[in-house]
C-alpha cells in the first residue's frame, strides 16, 4: 500500500533565519521538523497513520546519522495533527500552518482535499513572497501518485521556473521524504533551475526490517483516536481497474513478524478497544493471517478488529478463526455479474462466492460486503441484482458508493474507450455510462441511501429477510420503495439508532398495510423492537424496556423468522420485558 506524507512542514528553531540552507552555513546544526496531517475526523479510521510512519522513519534516519557522523545537523521532528471536522477554510489552513513559521510546507493530496489544500498553498506562498522567506511545499499522496507530471501544468506555474509545488513525492514516503530533506537542508543545494523532472521524487518499496514503527516510537498514541490503524503488509495479489494498485506490480510486501508481535505487545499495553488493519486483502497469506489471529486470540481478546478479506482466501480454518476472535470483515463484492466484474479485471464465480461466504456464516463470523453501482457494462437493474445477491448470504452490513474513475488507474485510461462520463476534478465520480444513464444512477445512489440507513445503520441483518419474506418482493425493490418513502419522510442528518428504528418500524406498517398482512404486523414490529433493543444495548449500553405482543423468549427462537407459520401456532398477549445487562 502507498504510504504517503499528508502534510509535512518543517520550521527552524532560530525565527530569523530565513531559511535551513543559511542555517546551516552559519553552523545552526539543529533543525525541527513538523509532520502535521489534516484529518476528515477523528477516528481509528481516520488515524494518521501515513504522516506518522514518515515521521517515525525520518527519527530513524537522523538518529543514525547521527550516530555515524562526525558533524550531523539534527532534525527535530513531531506530528501535529489537525482535523476537518470544523470544516475550516483554506485561510485557516494556510495561518495554522505558519503559526510554525515553517521553511518548508508538504501536503499529501486525497480525492477529498486535494481542492481545499491547493488553495491553501497558494495563500502559504504568498505570505512566504511578502515575509522574503524561500520556503519549499512538496506535496504527495494518492492524487500525486497517480499523474504527477499533471502538477507542473499552466494552472501550477506561478512565475518563470516558479511552480506552486516545488517537489512532489510519488509513492512511499519513508524512504523518499528523508532523502528530499537531507538534499533541501544541504548547504550547496540549489532549486530554482531544476527541470520538471528534477522535482519529482519518486518513493520506492520500503526496507520494513529498518522501518520504525510509529506506535512502538511513540509518535502515535492510540487512546487520542479511540482505536488504532494497523499496517501489517502494502500491496495487493489483484489489480482491479478502479483501484490505484491496478499499474503495480502484483508484489505484496509483509511487515517483520517480530515487529507485528511488539505492536500487538504495545496495544494489550494499551488496552486498545478497536483496531483497523488497513491491509487490502488481510487473508492473502491465509498461514500468515493465521499466525497474527492466534497472537491477537493470546494476548488482544478484548479488542475488536476490522479486517478487509477477500472470499477466493477464506477457509473452513480461516472463517472459524475469525469467528473466534471480536472482529468483522469487510469484503469487496463490488457486483454480482461476473461479465460487468470482468470488465474491471475481477475475476469472480457467483457460485464458488456463495460458497465461501457459507464458511463465515456457518462458523458464526460477522462480515459486510462493499457493492459500487456505475461500473462498466452494469446497468440500473443489474445493480438491484447484485443487492439481492448481496442480501441473500447475511452479510452485517453493506456499502454501496458510486464509482470514482481515479486517476492512475487502468479505468481511468480506458474511460473514452468504455464510453464512460465522470468529473474531471475530485471525486471523480461518473456520470454515465453506455448502459447506465445520468437518471438511473441517480435511482440507484437513492435505493444505496436506503438500503444504508435501513440495513446497515439500522442493524437489520438478524430480521430483514424474515420480514420481507411475506411481502413476496425481492430486497432491492423494498429498498426502492423505502427510498419513495423517504422523500417525503426524511430522517435527519445522522439518525440515531432510535430514530432509524422508528422509522424501520413506521415503513413496515405502511408496506403491510399496502399488502394486507396487518395480521403479521405485530410480529414484525415486536421483532424489531426487540432486536433494536439489543442492538443499543450492544452500541452504546442503553437499557430499553418493551412492551411486546409476544415473549422475548419465542421471538429469539429461529422459528419466529417464519412469520406466517409463527403467528399461526402463537397468540398475541402483553409482555414486558427490560433489556440490560441482566438479561
């Protein structure tokens, strides 16, 4: 996986200096420098893990260097961590940033910041002209991975041999960034007359057996993001046409297991509640994807892990193991026509699919699948297919988006031959495709709405099915229907678990009322209240007491997931029950 700096700046500890380079000419040998990322949110998800692996590695490189040499300068390094979530605007950026008085500026670019940082560098170069101060922005990330030369056109060249970024970092960063650092603070470097291709750096696979650990240094700490963000490997055995990794090499690179049992150490250390492994295909070396879930078994029992699995991988040993340890898998589904996945270089048999999710469900692992609507050669109906497929093997959750034709992508070069219509600037979405018109997609980003919050927000998995069996409609059109629903009864922006269930409930008693079953809705309703009971309990401890119209006890059995034949042998009577921690 790319490791990449989000936001780099570096700063002197002498303030009048006007730059590293007349520092160290004067014999300053000290130097600070600032990793400072700028976050969606504060979440594990959100963790900066890339800012803080280049932090950790440019410690390691000048803590050798100083160790080796006989006249080092020292480069005093930290992470500052800021977030997005106050939406700030690009005049706050850019006045954070030169709080530090920094003497260079390195922004990683995402699909959803690249605009907002653009701006902000132009305001930092701006200052840096009227302060007379010769500072540097580097910029890297995904979006400059993937075309970096796009950086050095018209709308990037300030003056004559002047860009807005004056290097760029392609690639992995750890290796990459101390390098551009050690040549910007030498004292005989020059920039101003470097060719274009002079300024790009481009970042090669890093030596993990040197690399230092950003938890084990602790440059992060996880209890300032509620959980942890896990590397354990870069690269992907695929290359799927929508995916950043589909011009790589098919080269997966796995992280010292030495290093892996000291971080699993340090989180047992720490207590870490919950933990994100960010490898995109954890189960690829199924002996391997063992080995850590018997590590995590010992010594992390009581934190939950995420992982991202692909189903070719999964095992009868693999899915009891997961099953035997607090986590849940993610795993790309993305279609269920295997024609429209072939398309996209996702080689994929419906039925072999079936097949392995059967494993997780019969050892009892939680699991969500990943569907993308607008993929080449899919079609409005194919999609609502692909939902049925999806939601006929149980999965806890899914995630529906939208294609992005990212740039650097296989896709991306082959969108004029797939007839494919997308925003040029981020996040690229498409628009339309030969099969799939601008109206359809728009019909199906509102049945994705749906289903999201009715499904996966709103907990459904142990009951949908059941409930939707008795009004002989498949499951994309009760979420087609549900989303006409919504348009004239919309939820408030991020509902709680109270407020979806009202909803679930207050939709199912108009759709039983349309098919005539008032007779099953007691027993529809008495099962969602029930299991939304134990879903807030099991969110956030949320005692509820219910009144219900059959026992909790009979409702839990599997039998109540045949609603008619459950209705027929019980009645209907006054039952109250408190679900809590006694229960």
């Amino acid at each position: 996986m790319t490791i990449f700096v989000i936001l780099l700046i570096l700063t002197a500890l002498i303030q009048l200096a006007p730059s590293a380079k007349i520092m160290l000419k004067l014999g300053m040998k000290q130097i600070s420098a600032v990793v400072c990322t700028i976050l969606a949110e504060t979440s594990p998800q959100a963790l900066p893990l890339g800012a803080a692996c280049v932090v950790s590695a440019i410690k390691n490189r000048f803590l050798l260097q100083n160790i080796q040499n006989e006249n080092p300068f020292e480069l005093l390094t930290s992470l500052c961590v800021l977030s997005m979530e106050k939406k700030p605007e690009a005049h706050e950026i850019a006045r954070k940033i030169l709080e530090t008085k920094p003497l260079a500026v390195c922004l990683s670019l995402f699909v959803w910041n690249r605009p907002l940082l653009e701006k902000a560098a132009h305001l930092i170069k701006k200052q840096w002209k009227n302060d007379g101060i010769e500072g540097f922005i580097i910029c890297g990330g995904p979006e400059v991975t993937a075309d970096p030369a796009s950086f050095f056109t018209e709308e990037y060249i300030l003056s004559d041999n002047e860009y807005l970024f004056d290097f760029l970092v392609s690639g992995t960063g750890e290796k990459a960034v101390p390098d551009l650092l050690e040549k910007v603070f030498s004292p005989a470097f020059n920039h101003h007359n470097l060719t274009m291709d002079k300024r790009i750096v481009y970042g090669g696979e890093t030596d993990h057996d040197v690399s230092a650990s950003p938890y084990l240094d602790h440059t992060l700490d996880p209890d300032e993001y509620g959980g942890a963000l896990w590397e354990l490997a870069r690269g992907c055995p695929f290359k799927c046409s929508y995916c950043y990794e589909s011009k790589g090499s098919k080269k997966v690179v796995y992280f010292p297991m030495e290093r892996i049992r000291q971080e699993i150490d340090f989180f047992a250390e720490k207590k870490v509640s919950q933990i994100f492994v960010l490898d995109p295909t954890y189960n690829a070396d199924v002996n391997r994807a063992l080995t850590i879930i018997s590590l995590i078994k010992e010594k992390l029992s009581g934190s939950f892990f995420h992982f991202e699995c692909r189903a070719e991988f999964i095992t009868t040993q693999l899915a009891k193991a997961f099953a035997s340890i607090p986590c849940s898998l993610q795993i790309g589904l993305q279609s269920s026509n295997e024609k429209v996945l072939a398309l996209v270089n996702r080689p994929f048999n419906t039925k072999e699919f079936k097949r392995k999710i059967a494993l997780l469900n019969e050892s009892g692992a939680v699991f969500g699948f990943d569907l993308i609507y607008g993929l080449p050669g899919d079609t409005l109906a194919g999609f609502m297919e692909s939902i049925n497929y999806a939601v006929s093997l149980y999965p806890n959750h899914l995630e529906l988006f939208r294609l992005s034709v990212l740039p650097g992508t296989d896709l991306h070069d082959r969108a004029q031959e797939l007839g494919l219509s997308y925003d040029v600037k981020p996040p690229y979405l498409v628009h339309s495709t030969p099969s799939f018109s601008e109206q359809d997609l728009f019909k199906a980003e509102k049945t994705a709405q749906a289903c999201n919050v009715f499904y996966s927000q709103g907990r459904a998995v142990s009951w949908f099915i059941a409930v939707v069996k008795p009004l002989k409609m498949n499951y994309a059109d009760f979420f087609k229907k549900l989303a006409q629903y919504l348009e004239n009864k919309p939820l408030q922006s991020c509902p709680s678990l109270t407020d979806i269930e009202k909803m679930q409930k207050d939709f199912v008693k108009t759709i039983y009322t349309e098919k005539n079953l008032l007779s099953l809705l007691p027993w529809a309703e008495d099962i969602i209240s029930l299991y939304g009971a134990l879903s807030r309990y099991d969110s956030d401890g949320t005692d509820s007491t219910l009144s219900l119209r059959y026992s909790a006890q009979s409702l839990l059995d599997v039998s109540a997931l045949d609603g008619a034949e459950f209705c027929r042998l019980n009645r209907t009577g006054r039952y109250s029950i408190t679900v809590s921690k006694l229960n």
